[in-house]
C-alpha cells in the first residue's frame, strides 16, 4: 500500500510539473513584431511594449512554472541580480546578539558586509557576528533546509565574508545574529543574497525560438527595422505554426478597433501600450485591441 501511494504520489507531481507552451500565441506575437516593424518609421518603434511581449515570450518558451523554476532552463551559480538590506545594530546591556533576516528567491550565495561609513563622514564600528543561518527550499524539492554558519569573529569596517549556500534555493532566508560592542556605539551591517542566472537547455524544443526572442531584445535597442523583422520571421518559422491563430474571444462591447489606411497606426499602438499596463481587465483589453489591429492591418 505504501508504495502504491508513493507511486501515486510520483505520477502526480510529475503531471503537476509538465507545461504547455502555447507555441500559436508565441507565433502570432512574432507576426505581430514583424508587422509593427514593417509600418513603423523612425522612432515610431513602440519599444517598451514589444519589450513585454518579448519577455513574456521567452518566459513561455521557457516552460516556467508557478514554483518559478522552468522545464527548459535552468538556474545556475552566476550573478544575475541581488538582494540587499542594511541593518543598524545596536549596543545590548546584556550583551545579546541581534537577528538580522533576508529573504531571496533562486539564491546561492550569501554576503555579510560592514560599510566603511555609518553616515556620511563618520566611520563605521566593528562588529561581532556570531554565526548565520541559512533556511532554503532546493530546486526540484519540497523539504526545507537548514543550515548554521559560525562565524564567531569581529568583522571591522570594509569587511566582507562570503557564505556559498549548498544548493539554489528557490526560497532563501538568512539570518545572522551580530553584537555591537557596549562601548563603541552602534555599527551598520549589509546582508546580501546573490541570485542564481537562468540559462536556457541547449536541448530545448525551443531553443531556436529563444535564441531569436533573445535577438530581438537586443534588437530593440538598436531599432534595425530589416534585421528586426528578420529576427520575427525567424523566431516564427522556428517554430513550425503552419496556420493563423483561432479567432480570439469577443471582445466587451465598445472596444471595436476600426483601423483605415489613413489612420494612425502608431497612436493605436500608444493607446495598446498604456492598456497594458492598467489592470487585468485592461491588458485583456489591451491585447484584444493588438490582435484586431494586426488583422486589420493584413487586409
């Protein structure tokens, strides 16, 4: 019976982790750059929203997961991004350790800094750090671990000491427990939590569909309109989409694009732009408005 259930419980979780990538969506939105592309001129470009769809594309492609790990890539021990937060610690009449927490997601390292200065010309005190702990949740698990660093040392102004965490955790939480020395005034401390760099698997069904998306990120900071285009059809092909994607929802009543040959793109565009950035209600719209424009504008 035991293991029966473990059984059980195996198939689910792996069910639980499968993702469906909406290769049509992710294929439309790869005409849609194409076709902004071929209209706009100048710095008609509407550069922040194709930078959203584009992100949100390659997230897709990515197979994320509601855990924030992915089915075709991986995090790995590079820099991608930090946490940090500063702590003023206090002299104890009892001389008691302060606890200082951090919370991270996808960390693997964690660094305890003393800055030079406390404020702007005042140098900073030492101060004794006694140990940390580190509470995280590993990729592709479940369980909670932890783990005790002892430091037992006094750390003076400029230092740092770096702690590598065994594994990335998904979700991170450090603690480190510091003691201000009674006659000396306070000191300031800075934790930081490194955060793991995503890659995406060489193998990946969609590796060559990123790698365009990753493109045309670049892309847009250039504004090469033949290359970006380019880089559209790429990423489009790549994906194997053979026909146009179902018609979408009706859309509320009163939101109807009509678009005419005199009318002004790039304002419609503009218009889609600030719906996207409104509430649920007004992305849907929002995107609503982008495909009926898009069909429009290939008749």
């Amino acid at each position: 019976m035991k293991f029966v259930l473990i059984v059980l419980f195996a198939a689910t979780t792996a069910i639980a982790q499968q993702v469906q990538v909406p290769v049509a969506k992710i294929a439309d939105d790869a005409k849609v750059i194409d076709r902004v592309a071929e209209v706009s001129k100048g710095n008609e470009l509407p550069k922040d929203l194709l930078r959203r769809i584009v992100y949100e594309d390659i997230e897709l492609l990515r197979g994320r997961r509601a855990d924030g790990t992915y089915a075709y890539a991986s995090y790995e021990r590079m820099e991608a991004s930090r946490v940090s937060e500063s702590f003023s610690v206090q002299p104890s009449s009892e001389d008691r350790t302060t606890k200082l927490e951090i919370h991270a997601e996808f960390g693997y390292r964690l660094t305890i800094g003393l800055p030079q200065r406390r404020m702007l010309v005042t140098k900073n005190r030492p101060l004794w750090v006694e140990n940390a702990e580190v509470e995280y949740i590993p990729q592709g698990s479940s369980e909670v671990k932890r783990v005790n660093f002892p430091i037992k040392t006094t750390m003076e102004a400029g230092e740092t000491r770096n702690i590598d965490i065994p594994d990335i955790g998904r979700q991170v939480t450090a603690r480190v427990f510091a003691r201000a020395q009674k006659d000396s005034g306070y000191g300031n401390i800075v934790l930081t939590v490194i955060q793991a760099k995503v890659f995406d698997n060489p193998d990946s069904p969609y590796a060559d569909a990123v790698t365009s998306a990753k493109s045309i990120q670049r892309n847009l900071d250039q504004t090469d309109l033949p290359s970006l285009r380019a880089l559209a059809q790429r990423m489009q092909s790549s994906l194997h989409v053979q026909s146009p994607v179902p018609s979408v929802a009706p859309m509320p009543s009163g939101t109807t694009v009509e678009v005419s040959a005199g009318q002004d793109v790039y304002g419609e565009l503009q218009a889609i732009e600030d719906l996207l950035t409104g509430n649920d209600a007004e992305r849907r719209t929002g995107l609503d408005r982008l495909h009926q424009l898009l069909r429009k504008m290939r008749r």
